[in-house]
C-alpha cells in the first residue's frame, strides 16, 4: 500500500555548491592511475595489443613475430569509393568498406624475450621495455588528442641501439575478397597499387582509388639524436579526387613538429582530463571499474564531434576482418549507448551528424514512392548510409523492419537527456516522423480491424509476420511521437493517425515460453541478439512495474538464456540491463562476470570472427544502470546494486530532463543525493535513502512531493535553471562528495596482458 504524503520544505540558508563544479573530492591522478592497463609480456595479436587514438587516426601497438614489433596504423574514414552495384546485403562492403592502410613496425636485433609496458589512459601515452637477446628497447607512443599524427619514441641499448624502422604497406583491398563470401563479385576491378616516394625528409606511401576517385597516403619521417630515434606518421585522405592527401599528411607532420613536445603533450593532457572529468563513477570491483573507465577511454579514442561515426573498429583496422562497415541492427545502437548517462552527448554527434548529413541517402532507401515522408536504413552501410530496404529483396534476411527507428531511439535520448530542443525541431523529429512512417507504410488491417507488419528479418533469428523487433520499434516510434506532440505543443496533423493506429495495433505475440519472434515463431533455438525483447529493453515499453508484465519478463528473459549454443558477448550485456531494470543486481552482476570471464580479451576488445566494439561499450552501459536509471519519468538510484557491494559512489551522471546526478553509498547505505538541474524541469527520484533533508542553493523555499511504495522513498520537486538540489537523512552538507571507494573485489586486477593471470 502506497503511504502519499506533501511536504513543504523552509530553508534558511543557501549551499554555495554547485553540480557543474568539477568534483572536488577526487584526486583524479591517483583514482586513475589505478585504471592502467599493464603487460608483462608483449602481446602478438590485435586483441592483446595497446591502443591509442584520437578518434580519427589510432595505432595498436603487439608483437608481429620474436623479432619485429608492430604499430598498425588506422585512419576511420579511410574507405573505398566505387559505384553502388546492386542491392545485395554485403554490397557495401564491396563499394564502401574500409580499407587497409598498413603497419610501422620496428625489427630488433635479437628475440624478443619480454616487456614491460602500460596504457596510462588518463593521460593517453603508452611506455614501456621491450627485452631481448641483444638488449633492450624502451618506448613512449600517444596519438596527440587534437592532431593527426602517431608520435613513436624509441630508445635502444647494447645491440639494440640503432633502431630499425620499416613501413609495410598492405594491398588497398576490401577485407571481405580475401574471404569466401556468397555476395563477392565475380569480377573485382583492383585499386592501383600504392607507390613509394620521398618528399625532403618525408618517406610517402601513396594509394590511389578507383577512377581517380580520390586516394589516401601514409607519411612519415624519422627524428635522431644521439640516443633516441623519434617516429612521426600521418595519414592524409581525399575521399573524391579533390585534395592533395600526400600535402594534407606532410602539413600536418610539420605543424606538430613545430610545437616542442612538452607543449604539445600538456595539450594533449589536458583534453583527455577535462574529458574524463565531466563525470565520475567508483565502484568496489576493481576489475569492473577499471573496465568501465577503459570503454570511455575507447569512446573518445574512437570518436569525436566532428569526425566519423564509430563503425565496428573506429580507429583500429584490423585487415582480416570480415566486418570492414557499419552494421544497423545492433552494432552501431549498443556502441553509443554509454554517452548519455557519461555525461558524453558530444560524442553522440558523429552518429547523428552522420545520419543529418546523408538524409537523402536514407529517403532513397525507401520505394520512390515513399520517399515524399519516409526514410530508412538496411542491415550494411558505409558512411553514405546508402542501404535500401526493399521486400522484395529478402536473401540473407536483408529485410529488416526498424533499424532506423532504433538508431532514432538514440538520437531522441539525445533530446532527452539535454532537453535541446533545436535540435529535437530541427533534426530528431523529422527524422524519427520519417522512420515511423516507413513503416506505417507496411501496416495492413485484417477483417476485424487490426493492423499488421509483413514477414520481417528478426535480426539474428529468422522471418515472422509481426515480427516482436518491427512491432517494438514501431510501437515505441509512435509512442514517442504523440507524447512529443502533447508536451511540446508541435500539434502534427498526423497526431490523429498515429493515435488510431496505437489503439488497433496488433499484440505483441507471446506464448507460454514468453515474447515470441512473431506471430507464429517461436523461439526455440538458442538466440544471441534480444530483437524480440526489445519492448523491454531498451524501449521500457513492457516494465515490471505491473505484476503481470514483470512476470512476463522474467519468463521470457529465462527462456532465452536457457536455449544455450549460440549465446554471444552482447547477450550477457542485454540480459544484464533486462535483470537491473528489475532491480535484481546480484543476476546483471553475474552476467556481466561472465561475459568478462568468458569474452572480454586483455586490452577489452571483443571479437566474433573479427573485432566488434559495441559489445565492451555496452557493458558499460549495464554498469551505468546498475547505479542509476532514467526510465518512466523517473530516475532511480542505486536500483541494481550487488549485495557485495557496500560501497559506491558516482558524480554528474547524466538522467532524462538534462539532469546531472551525484550520489553515495557507505555501508550498503545511501548517503546523500545531489541533483544540478541543467534546464530546470520537474525531477522525480526513487531511493532508499530515508529522506529527512532537502535543500536548494537557489532558493529558501523548495515544496516538494514524497510517496512511499516497497520501501523506496519516491520524491518529485520543481528545478530552475542552473539550481542544485541536496537531498539527506540528515548527512552534513560539507560531506556532499563523490569520493573514490576502496576496492575490495579483485582489488589487485589490472586489464593488460599479464602472464601471473
């Protein structure tokens, strides 16, 4: 029974405090430093090799052979420009892909024997020995955060002194011709081969594209004193025949190499600080939190603002993919879906500018006749975004309903999380309007009225008539659209329609097992994607809020993960998130150790076949959601906490409403809660912190509202702009900080390749 009560709440004083304010109760130098990732013994694959990046060019740094240690060298928007052919799946993967650059690496004199060597992430440089029989060779490497350039330092002693540079180029090739794959064609026009020149004290590989579309070049040039050989390589690219590539990588060489090096490393500091300092989070597993801070490290070093979105590698080619695109069906969803609550909307742009910048491309994938409102996307793309979804094209399950519209998901918690609305007018809801009516499109009504989707591709699994993933997607679309329209005033014409259509809408199918494929298909084989549950996460659609629902949730979330086989890395982060919107934390906990156990390699990437990034970064959204949640108008704190856990603390996490949350645990209670209201909007939180005290910086008289239901303490109260919000039992206000917590679960773990583990 729920207890609802009001309070007014009289203020005498005024906390001069605010969320905006960088944490001041961190040392961050030392809390990161805890977050290095070590090696003590070199590692000779891509899954065990350092990286470093600035979100366009990135370097993985491993042992090629026992006597040649390598610096891949990838740049993200380097990638092919030939003419769409066709309509197959894989098609741009053969028109569009990634392409291969190439490796700087140095060859030793003797075998190598050993190393020790770290990824300091704070402050974005790798360094260590490298040991052999004739010596050894000591190394420093970062990837200045602001320009493109991979600055190597190597010092050599005994026989190892002189250093050996080679550059290796690798064929400018699609990744999936050195595959067997069913949609390669018959006939494959190679690209030029590359040619090697010298430009002053500038060594040029130079690859030139197809038809003189463009080309990319790798520069770079050698710097010796009488002890220390110093490496600088850039990679220059001209997507359309318009640039001088070979200009752009010798320009930019010589303007990083006009700024002394101790300059242009504080530069390169303070970004990454102030990058991890918009927010905090300190949990007792020291393994996990090291994990969580190294996914935000990847995020930056794989993408930025103004640069490309993350496709499966960002930065780190790996040539022997089979995954040289950009993948709409999860990949690209999961990838992003730690920024929000990061406090990292910035990162977010290079998705949407994306998508902003290729709208026609979108509008094209749809039947010409459609295009006049309609707008979507296929399972494959480049950065074009050209993927047309055709029915008539359903190989290979190509037809996939509401890839869009879960990419427009993303975007509108963009919206949600910063409340801009320019940005919602101008960009969100045109386009989440564009992708819903794709498929409205598709809608059919039977004799009795209801509306139908037609067999779709439930992404991983198979064909169904009102396939789960489509009517989830479509259903949430709507959804969206009409609550927009009431709290914004937009006062769409098609506000009518889309409220008829959610009222005929056919049921999501269910059977005794749970949420089915669709109507018809059930799941009865083992399934590693969730697209049939999607209602339930991430769309919120289906919450346990209600008891019958809750049930539902559980028999469905236990039917998928008791079909084993086929289960993947991303299916223990997505049943993780299912368990903490429930609040069963000791389950997501479990999960997420077992995809660490099992998955997760020494530097955190992932592969199935080949690298896949969303899976880690997902990760560290199930992390993010066992310390908060923002669903349901409301935000909850600490809703998913492990029993182990009795210690934890995070700051400026972001919610819905534009909100910037802090809070701590001590003891296996809540200590305190602090709410910075960015845009001033009615904040709703659930606790179990037995709230007594409540105060604004802002104001001496703050009413708000407080309910009790199953032990949590839910209170809503009005912000302004700008205000800060403490919310005690009593706890003194000089003690509102996030602080570090002691780690007491793998408190030793490092990430890194160590032999000891």
């Amino acid at each position: 029974m729920k207890l609802f009560f009001s309070i007014l709440f009289f203020l005498f004083a005024t906390i001069g405090l605010s969320a905006q304010v960088k944490p001041t109760g961190i040392n961050w130098p030392v809390f990161m430093k805890r977050q290095t990732l070590n090696w003590d013994s070199i590692g000779n694959s891509y899954y065990s090799g350092i990286l470093l990046g600035n979100g366009l060019l990135g370097t993985n740094i491993y042992k090629e052979d026992e006597r040649t240690i390598r610096f891949d060298i990838g740049r993200t928007d380097v990638t092919d420009q030939r003419e769409h052919e066709g309509t197959g799946l894989s098609e741009p993967l053969i028109s569009r892909p990634r392409l291969p650059i190439g490796r700087m690496t140095i060859k030793t004199v003797g075998k190598i024997t050993g190393a020790n060597m770290s990824l300091d992430i704070y402050n974005a440089i790798a360094e260590g020995t490298i040991f052999t029989t004739k010596g050894s060779l000591k190394f420093s490497s970062f990837v200045p955060a602001n320009t493109n350039v991979i600055y190597i330092s190597a010092k050599g002693t005994a026989s190892e002194k002189d250093i050996d540079w080679q550059f290796i180029a690798e064929k400018s090739k699609s990744p999936r011709m050195n595959q067997k794959n069913a949609g390669n064609p018959a006939v494959y026009p190679e690209n030029p081969e590359y040619q090697l020149s010298k430009n002053g004290v500038f060594e040029v590989c130079q690859q030139l594209l197809l038809n003189g579309r463009g080309g990319y070049a790798t520069v770079w040039t050698e710097k010796k004193t009488a002890n220390e050989s110093k490496m600088l390589i850039s990679v220059g690219y001209d997507a359309n025949g318009k640039f001088d590539e070979v200009k752009e990588a010798i320009q930019t060489i010589q303007r990083f190499a006009k700024v002394k090096y101790p300059v242009a490393f504080a530069a390169h500091q303070k970004w990454w600080h102030q990058f991890y300092q918009q927010s905090f989070i300190s949990i007792p597993d020291q393994r996990m939190e090291s994990f969580y801070w190294i996914q935000l490290y990847k995020l930056a070093a794989a993408t930025r603002e103004n640069l490309p979105m993350m496709d499966l590698m960002g930065p780190w080619f790996n040539s022997k993919t089979p995954w040289p695109g950009i993948w709409w069906n999860l990949n690209t969803q999961l990838s992003y879906s730690p920024i929000f609550t990061a406090n990292h909307l910035e990162l977010g742009k290079s998705l949407f500018n994306t998508l902003n910048r290729n709208l026609q491309n979108l509008i094209n994938n749809v039947p010409e006749a459609w295009r006049k409102d309609a707008a979507a996307i296929g399972r494959i793309s480049g950065y074009d975004l050209v993927a047309p979804l055709e029915s008539g094209n359903q190989a290979n399950g190509q037809f996939e309903l509401g890839n869009l519209t879960w990419t427009m998901f993303y975007y509108y918690q963009y919206y949600a999380y910063s409340k801009d609305h320019k940005e919602l007018k101008q960009h969100i809801y045109p386009l989440l309007k564009r992708s819903v009516n794709h498929l409205l499109y598709h809608l059919k009504k039977d004799e009795q009225g209801i509306l139908h989707l037609p067999s779709s591709f439930s992404p991983e699994y198979k064909y169904a008539e009102d396939a789960n993933y489509a009517l989830s997607s479509l259903r949430w679309g709507l959804e969206t659209l009409v609550n927009l329209n009431k709290k914004e005033g937009i006062q769409d014409a098609d506000l009518e329609k889309w409220e008829g259509v959610l009222e005929n809408l056919v049921p999501y199918p269910v059977n005794e097992t749970g949420f089915m494929i669709g109507k018809e298909v059930s799941l009865t084989s083992s399934h590693r994607h969730y697209s049939h549950l999607m209602m339930i996460y991430p769309y919120h659609l289906i919450t346990p809020l209600n008891a019958a629902n809750k049930a539902l949730i559980e028999q469905s979330l236990n039917h998928w993960l008791s079909l084993k086989g086929a289960l993947q890395g991303y299916t223990f982060t997505g049943a993780a998130s299912i368990n903490a919107m429930m609040g069963k934390g000791d389950q997501a906990y479990e999960l997420l150790n077992q995809l660490f156990d099992q998955y997760i390699q020494p530097n955190t990437l992932y592969q199935e076949s080949g690298p896949v990034i969303e899976t880690p970064l997902s990760a560290a959204t199930s992390i993010q959601e066992l310390l908060i949640q923002s669903w349901g108008n409301k935000i909850r704190i600490f809703p998913a906490i492990p029993e182990t856990w009795r210690d934890v603390s995070f700051d400026q996490l972001r919610t819905e409403g534009g909100f910037l949350v802090s809070a701590s645990r001590a003891k296996g209670e809540t200590q305190f809660i602090k709410v910075y209201s960015s845009k001033g909007d009615t904040c709703r939180l659930q606790t179990d912190l037995k709230v007594s005290l409540v105060r604004s910086d802002r104001r001496k008289n703050l009413a708000f509202s407080v309910f009790q239901n199953e032990g949590k303490m839910n209170i809503s109260f009005s912000t302004l702009p700008g205000e800060t919000i403490f919310l005690s039992d009593g706890y003194e206000e000089h003690k509102f900080k996030a602080v570090p917590v002691v780690s007491t679960i793998r408190k030793n773990w490092s990430w890194g390749l160590k032999k000891k583990f």
